[in-house]
C-alpha cells in the first residue's frame, strides 16, 4: 500500500477501512541469510537498505520488545552533520544527505526538518575550535556559517544577550540540520523493510550466540534457535550485554542520558540551540513541546532514568540561556541508556567470530547517524567491506591507536 | 544518590565525581605490554547488575572511593576507601 | 448562578476576577474553574485537533480540558488548570487555541474536516512535492499545534531551593496520609506531609462523608491542626511531591506565592530535593470516565468531581439551577453523587448504569442495564441520548456526571521502572513490586479508597515505617468512618457509531484506538505514539488505563496481556524556572576573581571569562581606540623592559613526602625525581591512553618538597588524577598532595628589567645570574618580611619570574611592584599580551594541548623517558599514536599583509582543498609586534620537515585562503639566550 496524500482522503471519506498493518507479525523461519538484532532505529535501517540497496531478501530483524523501542523511541531527534574530524565528518554528512531524502525512499513522512542548528560561542577560543570545525564541515562538502554576535541576536533575539555569566560571541550555524520525528523514522524504515520482504520479529529476546569453530551459526531466542549465516548486532545501550554472550568485552560503558519535553506551545523557537558552556541543548517539536537536554548523568547505568542533579543542572543552563521559558513546564523526562564508546564514536566492523558484526558505541548521538548507520552496517554485511564513509570505525583502532575523539576527551566515556 | 562514605556517612552523589569502573585500580606492570595496556585502559565489563566503581570525594575530603552499585537499580551495596582496596590487591 | 448553601469557600468575602475578559465574582477557598461553574460557566476551552467546545471534567490536577493562560505579559503562565488555579482578587485568565472569540472559534471547521486527522495521518502524506514540507506543511502544522502560548518575556519572578531531610515523608494528606502522618509524628518521627493542594483533607473535603460522626472535613482540620502543632511535623500545602529518585530523594515544588496576585518579596516556588529514610504514597486515586458517543461537551464531567463542586465549594456545575442532571455510571460510585444532589435539591434525572442490578440510593431515578449513546448541545451539554433495552430515547440534560471506576494514583511507586499490576477485584492497576526502596503505598493509592480502609490503611502503612525506622509507635485511636457502597462491573466504554473520546486533551477517540489496532500498532507503546495517546499535560491520568481496556478488547486479550505504560516525573507540570532554582544571569555560575582583581578593575581592565575565572584581558590606557594597540603596547613592553601579569589562575598542588620524586617519575611523562632542589623543569603529563594532557612546571623546593604548577583549565583534574594515583594505583608511596591554586597568588614578572625590580623587593636576596640562574626557585621573604615564593621561569621568552605570595598580598604585591617598577616602565600585561608572547615563542597552550594531540605532536616526544613507566608511557608507542607524522609549526604570510586565522586547515599548494587532502590545521594565531605581521601556530603533516615550505591555509567557512610559510614556532629568540641572561 502507498501511501499519499490521495489515500488519505480517499479513507477518509470511506471510513478508514482500506488501511491494512504498517507490517507484519511474522513466525520466525528456521533460517535467515542475515539476522539483525535489535529493532531500534539502526537495526530496522539496516534491515532496510539490505532489501532495498544490496538485494538481501533472507533477513530478519529480532526485537525482544516492539519496534522502535530502542533509543529512536527516547531521544531528542536532532539530526546534524557538524563533526570535526575526518574519521567522522563525511559519514555524518553522508547520513544528513540520506536524511534529506528520506521520505521520498521509505513512503512515510517521517517529518524530516531542517531547520537549522546554532551551536553558540562564547569564547575566543571556542570560536577558533568551532571555525576549525565549520572548516572541516565545509571541507567535507556539508554546510556551515559562522555567526558573529550580531548574526546570533537576529536570529535568536531572546537569547540572554545583556546579562549572561557567559556573554554569547557568535554561532556556527548548520542550515541544513534540524529535526526529525523520531519515532516516524523508526517506522518508516520498518514498514519499508517489511514491504521488501525483511521478517520484523517482536518479542524475540536474544539470549545466546551460536558459535562453532569460530564461526556464527545463528541465534538462540525466547522464541528457539534462529540459523544465520550472519549476524549483525545493533542493539545500543545493550552492546556490552549481547557482545558478552560471544566472549567480548567492548570498549563501551553504560550510560544514562536524560532529555526532557515541556507542555505544547505556539511555535516559539524555530531551530537547534547548543549552549555548551550551560550543558543545555533545546529545540521545539511540531507539536509545541519545547524538547531539551544536556549532560550525561556520569555513572554507569542500565535503569533508563536519572537523577534530579542533572534535571536541575538542565534547566539552570536553560533558563541561563533563554529566560523566557522560566513559565512553560517539564511535562515528561525519561533516560536513554547510551552505548558511552571509549573515544566518543562509533563502531561498524566485523568482530573476531566470523560472520558476527558490530554496530555500536553511539553515545548520546545515534540518532543523527541513524540512516548512514544502517546503510554502513547492510554494505558490511552484504558486501564484508566497510562503507567508504565508515571505514574509520574500526574495533581495533583502540589498540591500534587510531582514536576518533572528537572532544579530546580521552578514554573516560562519561567525558564525551 | 547517596553514596554511604565509610568515614563521613551518607553523603550526596553531587559531592563527588565519577570516574568509572573500580578495575582501573590494577594499572598492570609496565612490562605488560601494550596489549595488557588496551584492555585496561579501553576494555570494561560494563554489567547491568553489580558494578564496583570508582567514586571521588572531589567537594568533601578527596577520598577516593570504591562503590558497589547495582546498575539496574542504582542501588548500593557498599563503599570502601579505594585506597584499602588498592592496598589489599597490591 | 449556580453556588448553592455550604462547602468551604469563605463566603463572606468576594474576590473579582477576570475570564476572557469578563468580570465575575468568587470567595477565598474558590479555583478558577469552581468560581467560573458558580457562575454557570462551563464552557472553559477549546480541544486541541478538533477544536471542539470543553469544559472542566475534573476538579483535581488531572485536568485535560479546562487549560487557561493564567496573568498577562511577563508573568503569563498557559496551560495552567483552570481545576488547581487558586482564586485571587484580580485574577485575569483567558482560554487558549482558538481564533476569534472562545464562543466562536474560526478554527472549528476542523471538526467538519475530522475524518481527516485519524490517528497517524501525518505519516502518510505531505510528502510531495518535497520542498513543500519546511516551506509550507510544517509551519501550518506547528501553528495549529501547541496549547498556550508564552509571553516572549523573560519570567520577571524569583525563585528558590532548598533540602530537606526527614524520617518519614507523607505524600498526599487525604484520609490515608493524615492518618499516617498522625500515627508517625505521635511516634515521635520526623515527619514532612506535603499536599498539592492548598488545604489538607484530599477526597475528605470532597466527598461529603461522615468521620466520628462528624463531618469528614471538620476531622481532616482537626487532623491538621493537631499535626501543624507538632514541632517534629512539617505541613507542606500547595506543594508536589512531582518524582522519586534515587536512595529516597523526592524532588517537590512549592507553589509559594502562585496564590497572590504578585509574589511581593517572596519567591515565586521553591523547589525542595526532600530526602527522606522512608515514604508513604498517599496520593489518591483519579476517577476514569467512559468514552461514549459526543462524551466531550461542556457539562460533561467525571461523577466524583461533581461531589467535590457540590461538598467543597457550593457549587452544582449545572449552567442554571434548573438544568436536570444525571450520572453514568458502571459502579455505586456515581449513584452517591447522584443521592447527594437529590438531597440537595438539585434536580437529578436518573442514574445511566449498565449493570442489570444496578441500585438506587434514594431520590432519583435508576435507568438499569442502560447506556448513554450520545449527546447535543453546541457550547454546552442540552441533551443525552440514553439506550435501554435496544430503545434509544433523548432526554434533556444540563450536566452528566460519569463514573468510569478510579484509578490508584500509582505514577510515584512506577518512577523507578517497577511496573504496576493489573488487579481484577478492584478493576484497576496497583503498584507493583520494583517501586522506590522504602515507599509504602497506602490508601487510595494502593486501592484502599474508602474513607475507613484509607485511614486504617495509612495507619497501617505508618506502623511498617515506624517499625522500619525503629521507632516505637504511639497509640493512635481511629475515628469510625461509614462503609461507602463500592460495587462496580468492567464497562470500558460505549459501542457504536460516532466519535468517543479516551484522551480529551490530545483528541484520541475510540476509533483511532482501532485504526492502530487494524494498523497493527497494537503493543501499547505504538499505540501512544501513533495515536499520541496520553502524550498531553495531563500525561493521560484520565485516559491510559481506558485506552488499554479499548485495546484489550480489541485483540481479545486481557488487560494485563496487553500492557501497562511506564509513568515518569514529573506527576504534574514543573516550571523551568523553579527547575532552575533561580541562578539566571550572571549568578548561573559562581564567578572565581583573582587576588589582583580589584586592582585591575581600578585600572580600568578589560575582563574575560576563562573558564570559571574573570581574568584582565589587557589593560587599555587613554587614547588607545582599539584593543590591538594596548596588547601590542603590553607585548612590547615585556620585550623592551618589564611586565605585571597575574597567573594565580594556574593550578598549584604541593607535593611532599619521602617519596614525592618518584611520585612525580610516574606521574610525568619527564623525569622529576633527578630534579635538584631550588631547581624547576618543565614537565609534560599524558593520559594514560598515551596522549598529552597537560603540562607546567615541577619546582623542587625541599628534599621531600615539590611544587606544581597546572594550567588553568586542567587545574581541578590534574589534582583529581595526581590524587588517584596516590591513593589507587601506588598506595604504598609516601607522599601527599594539597592544593595550593587558592593559597597562593602568582604573579609573573617577565622582561629584561624583571631582575631590576625584583631586585628592589626581594629582602636582598641574590638575583643575580650565578646565584639565581634560569630554572632556579628559592622560598624567600621579600618587601620587609613578607613570605614568598620565586621562580625563574619565563614564558615569555623573556628573562622572567614568577613570584608568588599568600594570595591575601597579591594585590599589596601587584601595587608595590608598580610603583617600585614605574622608573623601569613596569607595565600590566592580560591574557591577550600573554597569548601573543607565548605565541611568539611557540609555547603549546590551550590550543595545542587539547587532548587530541600528542608529545611528538607538540615536538616534546624525546620528553618522554623510554627509561621509566608513567603514566601513558605504554600507550603512547602505539602504532596509530607513534606514526603520527604531525608536527607543531611556526606559520607566517608569505604577503605580511594578509591575515593568519586560527581554524583554517592547511594543504599542500596545488592539492585539491577536501578532507581527503588536509594536512593539518592552524592553531593559534596572533599579530606579532616582534615580527610586525600576523604569526600563527598549527599541526602540519611531516611539519618537522617543511620547514621553509608553502602551504595553504584554507578557510571557506569565511571564504578566506591565504599562502603561508612554514617557519621555526621560535619566532622570538629562538637560540633561548634571552631567557638565561
């Protein structure tokens, strides 16, 4: 079924009875060519463009709750392509340019907005990192300005311009950033998945690896032994507990990020704000909820919620910020467990055990990569080369020391 | 949180800083090797359940701290100075 | 007018206030929506999607229709519950979302386009063509969407926080929770009982019953009074326990002044982080109406709300005392309203209750084993349609109460994740295990929801706390309550055609619960977020646990098969500025000065933020127009003759111990242990992943005595590291550490005529070069006495010090060498002079040394000893760390005219300007007034070896590009002799 613009009014006029299930509910078969775990954003992106790019019908994706509920269902839906390094900046913008064309390639509108983002500069030096960084965009054929102060006022007058402890000196500016409906993106991968003949397969907790003679042999499920000749594991927040059932200790830890959503208002805030120095990130979502976030909570955690130090700490560089808000309301808060990789990027590579492979270590930033991250895993999958824009995201560049550590942070997870 | 400080009581999470995994206190020797260095430096177990991490009283008395936490609930079980630990695998 | 005889408003006294502009009349005690419903006034709003006329259904906190924006400009609050909006003298509110007048709202043509706005239709279109979606499908979008809107203003109130610690903490001071907080506070325990509400009593004030032969209410004062009496007892009115986190520390706001017109000198709210050794969630229980056909007019409202109108304030919620009224209900529950108003006098038409045995209480009217199928009435209920027997017939009606059963307030005992459970006596969800360690639900909250099982509840729920926290419990005798009838029979909702609301505020029907269902959006998460059921302010308290019964019904399953949903803070709304907690403006982070601060303000010095530091950024002086030519002045200055700057801000930390030398080896990547005392070396410190973190000066001072010194910025971790290090990785080491950055004010006295003026203070000790040569220090006394510190250190390149005193001198210090220092030209140098010297001389700062790069990076490798372990020593010979072939370079403009521009990436002349040619990028740059052009640091490919190259700073981000010439990063003196004369 396709849908459109037409189908819509055509059911509406004839009671909604034509619509059918946005997937199916498949038995899991004995055997798949490829299995993806996880369900979340990054497993169904996969799943996806395996059908639809590399010609892989045999695929199914094990979820052990239901679609979508990995972080794609808990984060705060910025989509960008501002990274300074060359390990990341063209797989980001490679990511944003499949992010411009979404819609169009999965049939569901995932709302996709680009409405820019303005990550603001308060300091001399910050301003050359950032300009080192809009340089590096640039380079890499994305889009990117930078703001002198003035630049930064027209734009976003209601900014706290007069009396701020951290007087605000300019932005870089990426136009073509924004957000998108993160749930929707979830979905309309799924449904395009399943469309192409992927088996989506809820409920189906994965609890063990089968391995023989170092080779991946398939899954053991709650739902019994799935065979595979290969096996991607996408399952962020989760990476370390999957990856153990194979012997694997990753270079990640888990980590509690919390966002926050404020009751509905009138269109109010029409872009991406980053305040670093406040640890206070905002932007307003289609349905007027001003969606908001900052720092990581620090501590290792798998309990998908947080701590009042961080919530306060939020709207502190909130308020600091934009002083208008000081009236709307939190609504909802939630964590997201967060892969927390070693260098602060990701990992997309094959693993020791052959015909396992890894898709893991986002950090707080998964859902940008969301589209990129799938094609990059199918074309590993598929093809047993890395995607060119990947190819940096290797298991060992640990130990090899080829660290891509955006922040300069080092190995300390809860720095990045 | 509350972290039960084994000198100065219950004290709030916010006095402290995280560093992460307690298993950073066995730095192996230098003529380990750079492979023992990776692991150590870069690998963890990252449990969800009983972790054994390492604290710091950075706005109280500097104490380092190693805490056992359960990461699925937050729960703690108990805290030791790093130091006695460090100590006792020493 | 519809305010009847009793409830507990102060009748005597009148407060106007405004709605939509129209004036009206309430008494103290009122909210807005029982004072509007005095006055007949049901219509209060417009729904979200459809626009469709609303009205308060509640009369609680649950509210999802009765939405206002509360005051005007600055202080304007939308989305405020018309239901919990405490009445004032002057109060202003206006309804929200809809265009022209509330009565006439342009926008509810919507409702005729209905059918297209099923769940989910937004996924399905707007797609083509693709330009059209930022340009014109989503502003429409984001403008119908959203509620209230804010004023644009910053919010012109204070705000507040603060931490509270007790034995117990009561949340909710109904039945249950007096009960308990009596029993406890008799015991002797510290106890916090904290309400939302602005009085205490809960249901008692709104349910009419009976305590002791009393009226409940009378009790509930008593209660309160007895408790306000206790000094081991604090009340908490107008204030939400909104989350439970970790280790029994509850996050409440205090609505503190939200009451007043103004806050006067008060804070607006306070937000308490209470930490508490046990808890006890009394929190009530929220009635659940059934979704039939039209169930959304004005007038259409849940029973139990009708009876907390009726006994709390007065008041009928009919539109006239005419208007019949009748209730539907699936339980006894809606029959005790209906006998209440009939005592009343209210005309009631009947009790609507599908139960075939349905009773009848006395005084109306019971329509057993039937339905209400639907409703008219344009801005207000007219009418309901009732089906009984397969007979369908109207019958006129002004007001419906509906009674769909009540849900246990469970939102606090689920914050951690613990899934609450179905239970099937009491057709409800009740906290489940996996709740907040030590909270005990009690009362309503835990299905006890009868006045007598509440209080016996929360005295039972007392003596598990008391017997917890081991203390003795008091004897507490309970009042006789009478048993309110119970029975009720599932009835989720009403079949048929036609629109039935689950979800008022979000616009979520009946229907759109089975278009997800044939969408096969069925487990329950999918079904919110495809409908966005449960998703509005309200987060779904009147409409989860109806919306699962609907989808339960729908697959065939069970109501537990189905699911539960998860409830996370907060249980209500909190505003961003009492999250806040008030530090806006300048006060969001503390400010650290430095010892010379107030000099250099009365020096008129320019001030920049380094980190949490305010540092003098140059000193202009009359007649200078531009900053450029006070740092240029200062730089010069400092190679002509002799400079002022403070460095406090660099991190000190003492280390002394028998074993501080080898401490030190470990700790730098250098060696230190072979320093000789009253000697200083520079010293470079990796992480342990093998890159460079920080680097500084190591002073010898005494055998077992070493001086450190951080930069700024590292100041705080490099005292965190050295500390685990100490205390972790060599506990066997004898050595100590203190930080001393606060201790000590440090100033560096930098140029050829530094020796001159020290001279003239240091209590004639010997400066000259043999006695005191470069990389020497000394404790000494200088000015008369005065204790101090000395270096001969420079990074200036300069023949320089820095000489430090206890930072309450720093300034008497700052001051003396001025003066003393005015015949050699002694000048105050900032941060910007400090840039453009260190520049000059290619000393790494902040730029360099930002955890991206390494020692060979920064030309420091050979500093790593290949003799010793350190930390990051290992590391640092990876494959990846050790081939890295860039090298920090001098860089100069080939045309001196031209601009270095720090960030510009670099390529090789010729190469195409991508990411795949980049060979590096510039750091730092600065004007030299040595060199008299722009000069600039930066890491380049194979730097070591280019030196006298070309390169290409590309900067297209600014549409600049410019030649450069690859040269020495010594631009000043670069054989060093300057600095050992």
């Amino acid at each position: 079924m396709k849908f459109s613009g037409f189908k819509v009014v055509k059911e509406a006029l004839t009671g909604h009875r034509g619509w059918g299930p946005l997937w199916r509910d498949p038995e899991p078969q004995a055997a798949y060519d490829i299995i993806v775990v996880g369900g979340g954003g990054h497993g169904l992106a996969t799943a996806f463009y395996l059908a639809k790019e590399f010609g892989q019908a045999r695929v199914a994706v094990l979820e052990k709750g239901w679609l979508g509920s990995g972080n794609i269902g808990r984060n705060t839906t910025i989509i960008r392509s501002n990274y300074l390094l060359p390990g990341n900046e063209p797989f980001y913008e490679f990511s944003m340019k499949l992010w411009e064309n979404l819609e169009q390639e999965t049939n569901f509108n995932s709302m996709v907005s680009q409405r820019g983002i303005i990550n603001l500069i308060h300091t001399d030096a910050q301003r050359d990192a950032y300009r080192r960084r809009g340089n590096a965009m640039r380079l890499a054929g994305a889009d990117a300005e930078l703001l002198d102060r003035e630049g930064v006022r027209a734009r976003l007058p209601y900014l706290n311009f007069d009396n701020a402890r951290f007087p605000i000196k300019g932005g870089l500016m990426q136009a073509r950033a924004g957000t998108a409906r993160h749930d929707g993106v979830a979905w309309g991968y799924a449904r395009g998945a399943d469309q192409r003949g992927v088996d989506l397969i809820q409920n189906c907790e994965v609890t063990g690896l089968r391995i023989e003679n170092g080779a991946v042999q398939g899954v053991e499920t709650t739902r019994g032994f799935i065979g595979a000749k290969k096996v991607g594991v996408a399952v962020a927040g989760s990476s370390s507990r999957v990856m153990s059932m194979a012997g694997m200790r990753l270079p990640i830890e888990s980590h509690v990020l919390q966002a926050f959503v404020s009751e509905g208002l009138k269109p109010l805030i029409d872009t991406v704000i980053t305040f670093g120095a406040g640890h206070f990130y905002i932007s307003q979502s289609d349905k007027g909820g001003l969606v908001f976030g900052g720092d990581i909570d620090g501590y290792n955690s798998y309990a998908q919620r947080g701590n009042l130090p961080v919530i306060e700490d939020v709207a502190e560089g909130g308020m600091a910020l934009m002083p208008m808000i000081g009236r709307a309301r939190l609504l909802r808060a939630w964590g997201g467990v967060m892969d927390m990789s070693m260098d602060g990027s990701p990992i997309i590579d094959r693993t020791p055990v052959e015909g396992l492979y890894l898709n893991a270590g986002w950090c707080y930033g998964g859902f940008k990569a969301t589209p990129a991250s799938g094609y990059a895993f199918a074309h590993l999958l598929a093809t047993d080369r890395p995607h060119e824009t990947a190819a940096a995201y290797r298991l060992d560049r640990f130990a090899r020391g080829h660290l891509i550590d955006e922040k300069g942070a080092g190995a300390q997870p809860n720095l990045h | 949180m509350l972290i039960p400080h084994p000198l100065l009581g219950l004290r709030d999470a916010q006095e402290f800083t995280y560093l992460g995994d307690a298993a950073l206190i066995g730095r192996p020797a230098p003529e380990a090797g750079e492979a023992a260095f990776c692991d150590y430096v870069f690998l963890r177990d990252n449990p969800a359940g009983i972790h054994r991490e390492l604290w710091f009283h950075e706005q109280g008395d500097r104490s380092w701290l190693v805490v056992t936490r359960n990461t699925l609930t937050h729960e703690i079980l108990g805290a030791e100075l790093a130091t006695d630990v460090a100590r006792r695998s020493a | 007018m519809t305010r009847i005889d009793g409830g507990l408003t102060d009748r005597g006294t009148t407060l106007g206030f405004r709605f939509n502009g129209r004036a009206y009349a309430g008494h103290p005690g009122d909210t807005l929506a029982s004072a509007l419903l005095a006055n007949g006034v049901q219509l209060m709003g417009r729904g979200f999607k459809y626009h469709r006329p609303r009205g308060a259904i509640s009369a609680g906190s649950e509210e999802p229709n009765a939405l206002v924006t509360l005051r005007s400009g600055a202080r304007a609050e939308p989305n405020t519950r018309a239901t919990v909006a405490e009445l004032f003298d002057g109060l202003e509110a206006r309804s929200q979302n809809h265009a022209g007048p509330l009565e006439r709202d342009l926008l509810a043509v919507n409702d005729l386009l209905s059918p297209f706005f099923a769940a989910g239709f937004y996924y399905k279109t707007f797609m083509w063509p693709k330009a059209f979606w930022e340009k014109l499908y989503e502003p429409a979008i984001r403008k119908a969407a959203g509620l209230g809107a804010l004023s644009g203003l910053p919010d012109p109130d204070a705000y507040d926080r603060g931490y509270r610690h007790c034995d117990l903490l009561v949340i909710g001071g109904g039945a249950a929770g007096l009960a308990a907080a009596l029993a406890a506070g008799r015991a002797g325990a510290e106890v916090i009982l904290a309400d939302e509400d602005f009085r205490l009593g809960g249901r008692l004030l709104a349910e009419g019953g009976r305590i002791g032969g009393r009226p409940a209410a009378d009790w509930a004062a008593e209660a309160a009074a007895e408790l306000a009496a206790m000094p081991n007892v604090r009340l908490m009115t107008r204030t939400t326990v909104f989350g439970a986190y970790d280790h029994g520390i509850f996050g409440a706001v205090e609505r503190v002044a939200d009451h007043l017109a103004a806050p006067g000198g008060k804070v607006r709210q306070t937000l308490w982080r209470i930490t508490a050794k046990r808890s006890i969630l009394a929190a009530g229980a929220t009635e659940r109406h059934i979704p039939f056909r039209d169930n959304d007019r004005p007038g259409i409202m849940l029973s139990g709300a009708i009876r907390a109108y009726l006994n709390r304030w007065g008041v009928t919620g009919q539109r006239q005392a005419a208007d019949p009224v009748a209730i539907f209900a699936n339980g006894d529950d809606g029959h005790r309203t209906a006998a209440q108003l009939a005592a009343r006098g209210v005309p009631v038409l009947g009790v609507i209750d599908p139960r075939a045995d349905a009773p009848n209480l006395g005084g109306y009217e019971t329509f057993a084993g039937a339905m209400v199928t639907g409703t008219k009435g344009r801005l207000g209920l007219t009418a309901i349609e009732v089906m009984r027997n397969g007979r369908a017939e109207w019958l006129s009606c002004g007001l419906l109460g509906v009674s769909g059963g009540w849900n246990p307030n469970v939102h606090l005992a689920s914050h951690h994740r613990g899934r609450p459970v179905w239970d099937e006596d009491h057709l409800a969800f009740l906290p489940g295990e996996g709740g907040p360690a030590g909270l005990i639900p009690a009362g309503a909250a835990a299905g006890q929801g009868g006045t007598a099982e509440a209080l016996a509840d929360g005295l039972r729920a007392a003596g598990q706390a008391l017997g917890d926290l081991g203390i003795a419990p008091a004897p507490v005798e309970l009042p006789a309550a009478e048993a309110e009838p119970a029975r009720q029979e599932a009835f989720w909702h009403v079949p048929g055609k036609g629109r039935a609301w689950v979800d008022f505020q979000n616009d979520v029907t009946v229907k759109d619960i089975a278009l997800a269902h044939r969408e096969n959006m069925r487990p329950v998460e999918h079904l919110k977020r495809w409908t966005t059921l449960g998703m509005a302010t309200d987060q779904g308290k009147t409409a989860n646990v109806t919306a699962l019964a609907v989808m339960a019904e729908l697959t065939g399953k069970a109501i537990p098969e189905t699911g539960t949903t998860i409830f996370r803070p907060p249980y209500t709304g909190v505003s961003l500025s009492v999250l806040g907690g008030g530090d806006t403006g300048k006060a969001f982070r503390p400010t650290r000065l430095t010892p010379t601060h107030a000099w250099a303000e009365a020096q008129g010095a320019a001030f920049v933020e380094v980190g949490p530091w305010m540092r003098a950024q140059y000193f202009p002086r009359p007649g200078e127009t531009h900053w450029r030519e006070s740092v240029d002045r200062e730089a010069q200055a400092v190679r002509a003759a002799v400079g002022l700057c403070d460095v406090t801000t660099l991190g000190k930390i003492d280390v002394q111990g028998a074993d501080a030398g080898e401490f030190l080896n470990r700790v730098y990547a250098n060696m230190m242990g072979t320093l000789p005392v009253g000697k200083v070396r520079y010293g470079l410190m990796l992480r342990e992943d093998g890159h460079a973190y920080d680097d500084g000066t190591c002073a010898r001072l005494g055998e077992a005595h070493y001086v450190v010194t951080t930069t700024t910025a590292n100041a705080g971790t490099v005292f965190r590291n050295m500390e685990f290090a100490r205390q972790c990785l060599w506990p066997e080491l004898d050595v100590q550490l203190i930080s001393t950055t606060d201790a000590w004010a440090q100033i560096a006295v930098a140029g050829p005529k530094s020796r001159e003026l020290l001279s003239r203070i240091a209590d004639g000790f010997d400066l000259s070069n043999e006695a005191f040569p470069f990389m020497a220090c000394a404790a000494l006394t200088v000015c008369g006495g005065l204790r101090a510190r000395l270096f001969r250190i420079s990074f200036s390149g300069e023949l320089a010090y820095e000489i430090a005193v206890p930072a309450r001198y720093g300034q008497a210090l700052m001051e003396r060498l001025m003066a003393l220092g005015a015949d050699l030209g002694a000048t105050p140098y900032g941060t910007e002079a400090l840039g453009v010297l260190r520049i000059e001389k290619g000393h790494a700062a902040g730029a360099e040394l930002n955890g991206q790069t390494t020692a060979a990076m920064l030309g420091l490798g050979r500093m790593v000893s290949q003799k010793k372990d350190a930390i990051g020593a290992v590391m640092s010979r990876r494959e990846g760390v050790a081939q890295d072939t860039r090298r920090l370079v001098g860089l100069a403009p080939a045309d001196p005219a031209r601009k270095v521009v720090p960030g510009s990436h670099l390529f090789a002349p010729g190469a195409p300007e991508d990411t795949a040619h980049d060979q590096g990028w510039i750091t730092s740059a600065c004007f030299s007034p040595h060199a008299g052009h722009m000069i600039g640091l930066g890491f380049l490919e194979n730097g070591a070896s280019r030196l006298g190259e070309t390169v290409i700073a590309a900067n297209p981000l600014e549409g600049e590009r410019v030649e450069l010439r690859v040269v020495s990063a010594h631009f000043v003196d670069p054989e060093g002799g300057r600095l050992r004369d």
